[in-house]
C-alpha cells in the first residue's frame, strides 16, 4: 500500500482508498488499453454482425463473390510465386555441381581419393538449360586402378525434379 496525492486537494491518500478522507474526491481510474482494445474488438464483431443481418441476399451474394474473387486471386497469386521460386531453386547452378560430383564419384576407381574443384574454379563450368535442367563440365583428381593420382574430365546433364531436392542423372562422359 502505499501514499499517492489527491487529484484535487493534494492530501496524501492511501493507493487503495476508494476516496480522498480530505475531500471526498474519488480517485482518477486508471486508462487500461487492453480494455478498450477489448472493448472495440467487440464493438467492430457487432456493427459487423448487425450489417450482415440487415443485408439482402443478393448483397450478400455479391459479397461472398468478391470474397471468392479475392480467394481466387490470392491463390493464384501464391501458385505464381511458388512456381518463381520452384524455378530459382531448380536454376542453382552451384547445387547442380555438387550433384554432378556425387554421380561422378559412383563411376571412379577410388571415390575416397576424388579432390574436385571449387565451381569458381578454371576448368570448371556450369550451365542452366531451363526445366531444371543443368550441364556440367569440370574434372577430377583421383586415383586409378594404380595408385597414381591423375586428372580426368567429365560432362554431366542432369535434372532436378522441381521442388524437390531429387536429381537425376540424363547423361554422363567421363575422359580415360
């Protein structure tokens, strides 16, 4: 509890004092934003149920297909916007060399000894096709039937399954 001054006499008055023993004056209420907040929420649900009571049924079939119109159109709007990023996903260049390398490591002699290069690197290019679709050339270091390390070319086309991270492999060249 404590002692807050009267808005109207300025005598020193208990916090929980329904009124100023002075004065007589009761205390300020306190403004409390949730309640109103709560209080408009209530008011906007009935002012809208009072309009949707008082219109005629054809008002309320135009507003219901303008609802489905905007449906519709927000739908179509998030399909567009899938489609754009399915199609940026899929046209990762640098992904599609990852997986180049993964089906190029099934086909070497020593697969733990492949050493590939950076797709920034001379040697290396990447291309996209459209339809998920990519080329890749670049090569390899690993170890033959022999030991030795050597160097070898490859060509790999492959495909996304778009919006997927399933890829398939269309063609493979790898230089002995």
């Amino acid at each position: 509890m404590a002692l807050v001054k009267c808005h109207e006499c300025g005598a020193e008055v208990s916090s929980k004092a329904k009124a100023c023993p002075s004065c007589g004056a009761k205390p300020k209420r306190k403004f409390s934003v949730l309640k109103w907040g709560a209080g408009i929420f209530v008011a906007f649900i009935a002012y809208g149920a009072y309009v949707d009571s008082n219109m005629t049924p054809e008002q309320k079939a135009a507003r219901a297909e303008a609802r489905a119109a905007r449906d519709a159109e927000d739908a179509k709007q998030a399909a567009e916007k899938k489609a754009r990023d399915d199609e940026k996903a899929c046209s990762n260049q640098t992904t599609a060399f990852v997986m180049s390398q993964s089906f190029v490591k099934q086909r070497l002699k020593a697969p733990a000894s492949a050493d590939f290069p950076y797709v920034t690197d001379d040697g290396v290019k990447t291309s996209y096709r459209g339809d998920c679709t990519h080329e890749v050339l670049a090569y390899v270091d690993s170890q033959n039937s022999f030991g030795a390390k050597i160097r070898t070319k490859y060509y790999v086309k492959l495909k996304n399954q778009k919006g997927t991270d399933d890829w398939r492999l269309l063609d493979i060249k790898i230089s002995e």
